[in-house]
C-alpha cells in the first residue's frame, strides 16, 4: 500500500494513501461514461426536435460541447479535487504542500491531459502512474499534485499523540487550556475529513475550537485543526 507523506507550510507532517492505478483507471472510466451519456443526450435531443446543430447552428453545437472540454478542469475546482469518477473510487487530487491544490495547479493538470492522454492516448498517463513513485501522471509533476484515497492516515491514529520536530514552531498557544479528551475528538473528525459529506464538521469543529480559544486565524479548517494537534502535543512534551 503506497502512502505519500507531504510537510505543510505549518511545519506539519500529513500522511496520506495514494489512489492506485486500478482506481484512476476506473474513475477515468466512469468519467467518460458521464461524458459519452451528456454527448448521446445532446445528440437524441437535436434529432427529436428536428435541430440539426451540426450544420444550422454550429455556434451552439460548439457551445454545448463546452462542457465535456472543460469537464475536468470545472469539476474538480468545483468539488475540491474530485471528479464524478473520482468520488465514485473515493480518490480526489491534493497540492504536494498539504493544501488544496489552486486553480493554476488544477488548470496545468487539465493543459497536461492533452500530453498525458490524447496525443500519447493514455500511454504517457499509464506509464507515469505505474512507474512513479507516487503514482503521478505528467500533468501531477508539473503541477505538484498527486492524487490521493480519501482517507488521513496521521501517525497513531488511535491516540492523541502525534510526533512533532524539535524545531517546532507553536503557532497557537493557548491550546494549553484544552482537555486529553479534546484532541482526541479533534482527531477522530480529522479521520473522517476526506469524506465530502463531513467537510461541514471539520469546518465546524474548527469554528468551536477558534471560539473556544478565543483564536483568530484564518488558517483552513483542516490545517488549523492539525496545527491545534501539534501545538498540543508540543507543549505536552515540553512540560
């Protein structure tokens, strides 16, 4: 089982299974069933009404196709990372960094399928992903991207303890007043976080913790409630 561990620019370590090839290969065909069945849709239509948009109204022909051009790029901004296929497999794209990849890094993943998969018609993408370490298409290295399972794997994860470097920089003091009991509930939310459908609790189990603290930042949810963990078992460490 390949893992990739990234180092966030909170001088946190995160850890995280890379999707396999068997499942981008199937959530990229699942995609273009979504495709072929939006393309198959377009064309019933145009012959039910009698509309040839091939030939009277090209303009909108093309339009219409806009949707499958930009279908990866748009979804995956859209849905943080995912794609129709991908959320299927439970796969979604992160930035090397930790954070959610910005929309340059999604828009040059999207430039590169014109090398990764239509000119070589898959090879360069499949021979990437198998060969790579960290199962990157072209399009992922240039970018700084790697595509993920969606499930956190911190170290330990059964316990509150996460380990954290000497040099540690403590970004949010007043962790201090937090309870065993607290990090421990913060790291069961974040053992659900990749999950589309629990994205609202991270986000509200940050807000409580900021509340609680009286902290303001507007470091992500996802982040923040990490770099509460680290701040915690700094200071715990330290006496």
């Amino acid at each position: 089982m390949s893992s990739i561990t990234v180092n966030t620019t909170q001088n946190i370590q995160l850890e995280f299974e890379l999707a396999g090839l068997g499942d981008r290969i199937l959530a990229f065909l699942l995609d273009w069933v979504v495709i072929i069945a939006y393309i198959l849709t377009i064309l019933i239509i145009s012959s039910a009404t009698g509309l040839n948009i091939f030939s009277r109204t090209p303009w909108l022909f093309i339009i219409l196709l806009l949707p499958v051009l930009f279908y990866y790029l748009i979804l995956e901004v859209t849905f943080n990372g995912q794609t129709i296929g991908k959320k299927s497999r439970n796969i979604r794209v992160v930035s090397l960094d930790g954070n959610s990849p910005t929309f340059g890094q999604y828009l040059i993943r999207w430039l590169f399928r014109l090398i990764d998969f239509t000119i070589s018609e898959g090879l360069c993408a499949l021979l990437c992903v198998a060969l790579n370490p960290k199962h990157q298409r072209l399009g992922d290295i240039v970018a700084g991207t790697a595509v993920i399972k969606t499930t956190v794997r911190p170290s330990l994860d059964e316990t509150i303890y996460t380990p954290v470097q000497d040099n540690y920089e403590v970004h949010f003091p007043e962790v201090v007043n937090l309870k065993a009991n607290d990090i421990q509930l913060i790291k069961e939310v974040l053992l659900h976080y990749s999950h589309s459908e629990n994205l609202l609790l991270v986000h509200n189990t940050a807000e409580k913790i900021r509340d609680i603290l009286k902290i303001q930042s507007d470091m992500e949810p996802y982040l923040f409630l990490h770099t509460v963990i680290a701040d915690y078992n700094y200071l715990e460490s330290r006496g």
